[in-house]
C-alpha cells in the first residue's frame, strides 16, 4: 500500500472496495463467508469467487513487490447513499 499521495503506478494492483471489504470481514473481522454473504447482500458463490480473486491479487502483489490500491466500485456506506467510486483511495 502506499500513501494517498502516492501516483498510480503501471504495475499496480488494483482491488476493488468489495474485495478490499471482503478480506476485512474475512481475514481481520473472522466472519464466515455465511456471515460476510449476508452482510454484503450477495450470495455466498459471488462473495467465494470475490475472495479468491482479491487473494490471488495481494499474493501476486506481496510476492513480485507491486503496490495495491483500492478503487471502484459500487457500494453503499450504512446509513449514506449508495456511492459509485470512479478514482483510486490508498490506505
């Protein structure tokens, strides 16, 4: 990861805010893909195909050295709008 300020570099990897929210509630928070399923308003099958890939991206990019950056998507922020992310957000 790199600073908000950083430039998007060419060999970037790039996942989006449902993936980077899937890893969160997965890997840090310990749901079960059941309990993260329904919390994201998806079925369990897209939510295991989203898993995978992110992980595959943040392997890739741990082991050739790339950065990651989270950007797009469609997701809603509770109790705000639905926001339809179009630029890149570093944590």
């Amino acid at each position: 990861m790199e600073p908000r300020s950083y430039k998007l570099q060419p060999n970037s990897v790039c996942l989006t805010v449902e993936e980077a929210e899937i890893i969160r509630l997965i890997d840090l928070e310990e749901l079960t893909q059941e309990q993260a399923a329904s919390l994201m308003g998806v079925s369990r099958k897209t939510l295991w195909n989203d898993l995978k890939r992110a992980r595959r991206k943040i392997a890739h990019a741990v082991l050739h050295g790339h950065p990651i950056c989270v950007t797009g998507g469609t997701y809603k922020i509770k109790n705000e709008k639905e926001v339809n992310d179009d630029y890149a957000w570093w944590r």
